[in-house]
C-alpha cells in the first residue's frame, strides 16, 4: 500500500505544499513544531532515507537546502533546524524547523495549533519564497 506521503504526492490526500520538482515534494507538516515546520521527501518512496540511491539522497539534500532558503526567507527565526526520525512515517522525509531556540527541536514538545488559514499562509509566503 501506497505511504501516507506517496498518497500526499497523488493528491489523493490533501498538503499544504511548498515546493515541487519532478523528484522532490516539500509541505507543511500537519504537527508543526514550530510556523513553517517543513517535510521534505523524495517522491520515489523508500523507508529509510539511508537506502536512498546515492542520486536520490544527494538531490533531496539538494532540494531541501534550497526548501530550507525559503523557509528562512518567509518565517522569522534564526536558523532552520534540521532533523530526520521516521519515527512514524516510512517514507523517507527531512523536517525542516525554524528554530528561535534549541528548545524548537524538541520532538517531544506539544505541537503548534494552526488555523487552515494560518497554515496556507505560511504555505504561500514560503512557496513565494522558493519560486523567487
Ligand atoms: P517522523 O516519521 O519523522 O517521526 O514523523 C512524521 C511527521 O509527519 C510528523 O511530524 C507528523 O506530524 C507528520 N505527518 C504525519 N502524517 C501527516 C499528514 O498526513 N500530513 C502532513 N502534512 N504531515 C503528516
């Protein structure tokens, strides 16, 4: 059966996205940690981002450094944090975290209450950000 995220890639389930290319996918993650949580996975679906082919793994770093750009553009913080788990989800993906402290990377932490409206806006003004 197809991840969560390849059905979020078909569009059978709905994203906030943020960016795409013809390998790439980046959207708000639903569970924000902080505004502009950001999840960044290859299309190509494989579990572990450490069985990605080499060419796959290079691009997603590739492709989220330029995700991470806008992010940082369009969210005031300091530095986007950076984090793999796939604890939950297997499909290879890369959080992508505005961070004020390093208390913002604390997966433990409850997570951030957005409205729909709040979520596409942050949604829009990062994907502005990458288009630019
Ligand atoms: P991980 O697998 O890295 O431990 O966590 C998966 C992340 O994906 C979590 O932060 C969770 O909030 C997010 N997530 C899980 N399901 C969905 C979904 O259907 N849509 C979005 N946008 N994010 C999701």
């Amino acid at each position: 059966m197809a991840s969560i995220f390849s059905r979020i890639v078909a569009g059978e389930i709905p994203s906030w996205k943020v960016a795409e290319d013809e390998n790439y996918y980046a959207f708000l993650d639903i569970n924000p940690l902080a505004e502009g949580h950001t999840l960044v996975i290859p299309k190509k679906e494989v579990d572990y981002i450490f069985d990605l082919d080499d060419e796959t793994y290079a691009g997603l770093w590739q492709f989220a450094a330029r995700v991470a750009k806008a992010v940082r553009a369009a969210v005031p913080c300091k530095r986007v944090g950076v984090a793999v788990l796939g604890m939950e989800v297997p499909h290879a993906h890369i959080h992508l975290v505005p961070l004020q402290t390093e208390g913002d990377m604390d997966f433990r932490k409850e997570k951030k209450q957005l409205s729909p409206e709040r979520f596409a806006a942050i949604a829009t003004a990062i994907s502005e950000a990458f288009n630019q």
